[in-house]
C-alpha cells in the first residue's frame, strides 16, 4: 500500500489518518460503515457528508448550481435531531440548512480533479475497478 501523503497533516498524524482509513476498511457493508460514522461523527458531520455526495451525483448528472440549490433545499426548515435512545431534542439538524454555492463551487473543482477521491469513488460504483 502506498504510504499517504498531505502538507496539511504532520507525519504522526498522518499514521493515525492511515489507521483510522484502515479501520474504515474493516467495515463489511453500508450498514457497518453507517454504525461506524455514527459513531465517529455527529449527526451534522453526517449531513455535510451526505450534502457533498448528493452534489458530487448532481454535478454527475450535469445538474447546474441553481438546480442544485432548489433540489436540495430543506423540505423542513424547523426540523430538529433527537438523540435516538433518550430522544430528546439535541438542536436543529444540518438537514435544516441548505447547502451553499460556496459548497457546490468546492465540490466541483475537486470533482474536476481526474485523479480525485470523488472520480475514484464514482468508476467504482460503476464498475470500473481502477
């Protein structure tokens, strides 16, 4: 396996990146991995997440930024999350936020990026084994 490397991470915290993408591959399917995240991040982490993979698919489809903006805009504005075993109120949602040009400006470049995780990502998911 090829050893990562990244200006913006020191060489020990590149170690602990590597370790923590490792363990990420342990995770035998969606639902593993979903457990795996919940755990690993909040709820709006989750929804950042989701957010820049639902642009990466509409910028897939040729989908211009406006659509973009309109197809994914909250259907609830007063949406909020609860915490699955108390359930009480933890705040409003990331869900409850729509995403930004900005965001959609980010996504795309590095969508662009023929050598990048979302390319990468995509021909997997299509079949493409590279």
């Amino acid at each position: 396996m090829d050893a990562i490397k990244d200006a913006h991470f020191t060489e020990s915290e590149m170690e602990e990146l590597t370790d923590l993408y490792n363990a990420m591959l342990t995770m035998r399917d969606s639902a593993e991995m979903h457990k795996f995240f919940k755990d690993l991040c909040s709820i709006n982490e989750l929804h950042s997440f989701l957010h820049r993979w639902q642009i990466v698919r509409r910028i897939e489809q040729g989908k211009s930024y406006e659509e973009i903006i309109r197809e994914l805009a909250p259907e609830n504005k007063d949406s909020e999350v609860t915490d699955d075993q108390k359930g009480t109120r933890k705040g409003k949602g990331r869900n409850a936020t729509k995403v930004s040009s900005t965001t959609i400006s980010r996504v795309k470049a590095c969508y662009n990026n023929p050598d990048g995780g979302y390319r990468t990502a995509l021909g997997r998911l299509k079949g493409d084994n590279k």
